[in-house]
C-alpha cells in the first residue's frame, strides 16, 4: 500500500470522528451561546443577497450561498447550518430539554422522511447522489424544515424572543436605509433586470424579492406594535417603529417587483381587517392613498414603453401573446409543459433529480436545455415529490397560518399576537412568490420562509414562557 493510500485511508477513518467529536463537544461546551451563533446566520440572511440575476458584470456572478471555487459541494452556509442544526440536537440531548410545541413540525417530518425515501429509490436506479440532492430538486426545501428546527429548539423563553425580534428589526431597517440611499444617490441596486437587460429606464432599491420580503416582515410588525401598543409605547419607540414602516414601504414600492406589491396589497387588506376597529382613519387614509399612488406610478414607469395593449398584456407580458393571454407565451408554455409531465406522475412525481418535457420552442430557450425548474414553488414541489408532497407542503402553510389565527384570540399580550400576525402576514407575502415564482430553488428564500413559518410558534412560546413566569 502506498503512502498516498494510507494517508487516504487514514483521512477517511479520522476526519469523520474529529467532525463527530466537534459537533459533541461544542453542543456541550457552547450549549449558552446557541443564539449568537444563529444570530450570525440569521445576519447573513438578512444582509447578503442570494440573486445575482440581472447584473452584467462577470465579476459579480457569485453569492454567499455558493460553492464558492467549488471545492465542496455545499456551499459553507449550507454546510453551518448543518452543523449548527447538529450541534442543537447533541445540545437538547445533554440538557434533556423537551420537543417545543408546534404543529408544522409532523408535516416536515414527514417531508424529510419522503425525501429520504427519494434518495432510496434514486440510489436503487442508479441515480447520482449528488444528482438526488442538487438544488433543482427539493433539498433547500429540507434545509428549510432544518432551519425551522433549529429555530424552534434555541429560542423558547420571553427574553430570548423578544431579543430576536429586537435583532432582526434593527438589522432590517439598517438594509433599508442602506438600499433607499443607494436607490437615491447611487443608481440603485446594479442587479437591475429590467435596466440591464430589458432596456428599461428605471432604478430599483433591491431587485432580489427576499429584502421585499424582509421589509414586508419588519413593516408589518412595527405597524402592529403602532396600532396595539401606542399607548405603552415611549417616544423613541414610536419614532423607531415609524421608520421601519415608512423605511419598508419604500423599500417595497421601489423594488418593482410584481410579486412584492402583490404581497403588499395582500397583508394591506389583512392588517385593515384585523384592525378595523382600532385604526384612525385620518391617518390611515392618506398612507393608503399615498401607497397605491406611487404603485401605479411605479407601475406605468416599469412598462412605459414597453409596446404592449391593453391592461392584461402591460401587467403580465410574459403571459401573453398579442395582448391576450396564451398557452403558448413564454411563462404559460413552461407552465404547461411542467403539467403534461405532472399528470403523468401525479401522486408519487419524477423524483427530486426528475426534469419534465423537454422543448425546442423558442418560449422556452431561457431554460438552455434545463428543464429542471419552473415559474412555480407548487408545481415544483408536485412534479418533483408528487401529490404527496405538495399535500405536506400546503399542509405546513396551512397549520402556520391557522395556528397565527388562533394566536390572536388566545394571547393577551399584544407584543406577542403581533409577532404570530406577523408570521400570517410572511406566508401572504410569500404568496406570489410560491405561486409564480423559483422560490424552491433558491436557499436565501427557502430560509426565508421558514423563519416566516415559525413566527407564530416563537410568539406562542414567548407568551407561554410568560404566562409560566
């Protein structure tokens, strides 16, 4: 046996036992400090894009959650969050801490225990492991039932909650602020789709659609917290609160991206409906006014120019041929072609590593070939796990949404019904986004959605932990 062989074999047999021996002992050694080291995964979601769609510069193509020079498969984010995930699981083993409280937590179970059957099956036909697992498939959608994990298990007390929010506030209207004044001085966000490569004249403050979602997340909140708390509110709070909503609301409307406006529209009617008898309408009124004037100004400045007729063609273009709707424009043609495969695979699906028919037509020539993707979160899911697996998906969104219903008739403290509001007000955002958009196939979004998930059962813990006291 030769040097190189032993030294291969030496590696193989240590490196796993040194990795065990890690993730063991710092669950044991830095159980206390748990939180610090999700709040520093926490601050790269918030801060750093994870879309470099749009740019033109070659420089600029490569993201935190890459793979960076490509040595290891996973990128490092991905690879942290394992082990961070690791690291709470030996944690809850030492301390013996009890499963929290949360009724999504079955549904992803069971989703986890669906995908590892994919790697089952894929293996027994002899589909590539790292084919089974790629990002095309469903793999940043279990990284989302790991990220809520983790979440669920290290933020269970009043004060560590409130901490969070406190954190994830101040962090959010900081790329606010910083995003609005590149919007002003700077010439926006340099990802501009629309400026780069549709040839249109106008600057966005982010062109990625999770900041809108972040901003949507933080508004929401502090909105909240404006209505329900005014009078248990000091000046500084108040004057804090209203940056962060007038700060989100502009980062939003500056965004240009349908699926955020849409979004905003959605949790607009959910804020007025589930305040409707506490609101001042003197001043909710003209804030309403203002906002959709500036959503058609913004919208007629996006597609001035763009040639199309009529009120359907200028809002979706991409779904429509000669200012009608059509099967057989650009997005619609995909769509289609995604469901002809569906049906053929309707409750089991074509496998996480599974493409759906492949076409020459022009409509479709952005996809080079791939087919592996399409402009919906559901249909991805259902053409990738099938029937089943989209019935646990919905089942996820569905039980985080009634249960941050429910919060709101069973909490007294209105700190804490508005954080579970709040994670209502996520999933609507995240509507357009799931429905016509690539969210599954992006890991900032998927982290994203979990933490919009488990909102309204750290609020439940919170009052919990509260009520106990």
């Amino acid at each position: 046996m030769s040097a190189f062989q032993i030294a291969f074999m030496t590696g193989l047999i240590l490196v796993p036992l040194v990795l065990g021996f890690t993730i063991v002992s710092s669950a044991v050694l830095g159980g206390r400090y748990l939180k610090y080291l999700v709040y520093i995964y926490l601050l790269v979601l918030i801060v750093f894009t994870g879309s470099t769609y749009g740019i033109v510069s070659d420089e600029l193509t490569r993201t935190i959650y890459g793979r960076g020079a490509g040595k290891t498969y996973f990128g490092f984010v991905n690879l942290y969050l394992w082990w961070l995930a690791l690291t709470v699981f030996f944690h809850s083993l030492w301390t013996r801490s009890a499963a929290p409280q949360a009724a999504i937590r079955k549904y992803l179970f069971a989703y986890v225990v669906l995908f590892a059957g994919h790697v089952v099956v894929g293996l027994f036909h002899e589909i590539p492991f790292f084919l089974i697992v790629s990002k095309s498939g469903v793999l940043y959608l279990i990284n989302m039932a790991v990220f809520v994990y983790v979440m669920l298990r290290v933020f269970r007390g009043e004060r560590q909650v409130n901490e969070l929010v406190t954190l994830m506030l101040v962090c959010i209207v900081a790329v606010e602020l910083w995003g609005l004044f590149r919007f002003a001085f700077l010439g926006g966000d340099p990802a501009n789709f629309y400026q780069n490569v549709q040839q249109i004249a106008v600057k966005l403050t982010f062109f990625d659609i999770n900041y809108s979602i972040l901003a949507a997340i933080a508004g929401f909140l502090a909105a909240w917290r404006l209505v329900e708390c005014e009078t248990g509110l000091d000046t500084r709070a108040k004057w804090f609160y209203w940056l962060v909503v007038v700060a989100s609301l502009f980062t939003i409307l500056f965004s240009y991206r349908r699926t955020a406006w849409l979004g905003l529209l959605l949790m607009g009617l959910v804020f007025v409906l589930l305040h409707r008898k506490r609101i001042n309408f003197l001043v909710f009124t003209p804030v309403v006014i203002a906002v959709l004037v500036t959503l058609a100004f913004g919208w007629a400045q996006r597609y001035e120019g763009g040639g199309h007729a009529g009120l359907i063609a200028m809002m979706f273009p991409e779904a429509t041929v000669g200012g009608s709707l059509s099967l057989e424009s650009r997005r619609l043609y995909e769509l289609k072609l995604a469901m002809s495969t569906i049906y053929q695979n309707i409750f089991l699906g074509v496998g996480s590593w599974g493409e759906y028919a492949y076409s020459r037509d022009p409509s479709v020539a952005f996809h080079r070939g791939y087919f592996s993707f399409m402009h919906s979160g559901f249909l991805h899911v259902w053409l990738k796990t099938g029937l089943i697996g989209l019935v646990l998906f919905v089942a996820v969104l569905l039980t985080s949404a009634k249960d941050a219903i429910k919060a709101q008739y069973t909490m007294q403290s209105p700190r804490w019904r508005a954080l579970a509001a709040t994670g209502l007000a996520g999933l609507l955002m995240f509507m357009p986004t799931l429905a016509f958009g690539t969210p599954v196939i992006e890991y900032r979004t998927m982290q994203l959605l979990g933490l919009v998930l488990v909102l309204p059962y750290l609020a439940m813990s919170a009052a919990a932990a509260h009520k106990a006291a």
